[in-house]
C-alpha cells in the first residue's frame, strides 16, 4: 500500500517498528510515510475515534477499530455528527444575527420599486 499523499511505496521491507504511520481516512485503511509525517500535524487530516479521539485506528472487516480504546464501528468521517443537533445562541450570537438580519432586510428593501 503507498502512502496516501505521496503514493510513494514502502521500500523497506524488514520487520518491526515501521516509520510509516497506518491510519484511518473517509473510512479507508491508509499509510503515511515518514517524509509525510515530518513538521506537520499528520493526524488533523485522518479520522478519529469517536470516543477518544484517537487518530490510532485499523480497519478490519469493515469495521474501524481504535487502538487506543478498542471502540468498533462508523469513524467520525462526517465530522458534522459529533456535534450537537441544536446548539445553544448566546446573546453575543444572537445580537449579531439580528444585525445581520436587519441589514439584509435593507438590501432586499433597497432593491424594491
Ligand atoms: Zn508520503
Ligand atoms: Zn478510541
């Protein structure tokens, strides 16, 4: 499997410790290698545990598993679920919505005869 930026291949074979990285991305099984990993946050982009956040997951059998907590099933691919349906305005919010608001209500104004 190469790696999923650069597709470059893993070119050493020997067993143990690999610098490649494995991770979970849109529900696939991917393999970052270590010129990829370098300087920059690697794990933003991959998919997280939803229970721990942990960017350490395997697929298997169709399953995501997370190494960290051992959670199976749907990665947080779509990122919008973790959030909850109806979040709370504040009032800074809400203020900001009325002007937004009333200077919409200008421009539609404006443009009538
Ligand atoms: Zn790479
Ligand atoms: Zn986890």
């Amino acid at each position: 499997m190469p790696c999923y930026r650069c597709q470059r291949r893993q070119d050493d074979p020997a067993r143990g410790a690999s610098p490649w990285k494995r991770g979970v991305l849109a529900g696939e099984q991917v393999l970052i290698c270590p010129e990829c990993q370098r300087g920059r946050d690697w794990t933003a982009e991959l998919d997280r545990c939803a229970s721990c956040g942990s960017s350490a997951l395997v697929r298997t059998l169709g399953e995501t598993i997370c190494r960290s907590c051992g959670t199976s099933g749907t990665p947080t691919g779509s990122r919008s679920s973790a959030r909850a349906p109806h979040e709370s305005t504040s009032p800074e919010q809400g203020a900001l919505a009325e002007q937004v608001r009333a200077a919409l209500d200008r421009v539609l104004r404006r443009d009538r005869p």
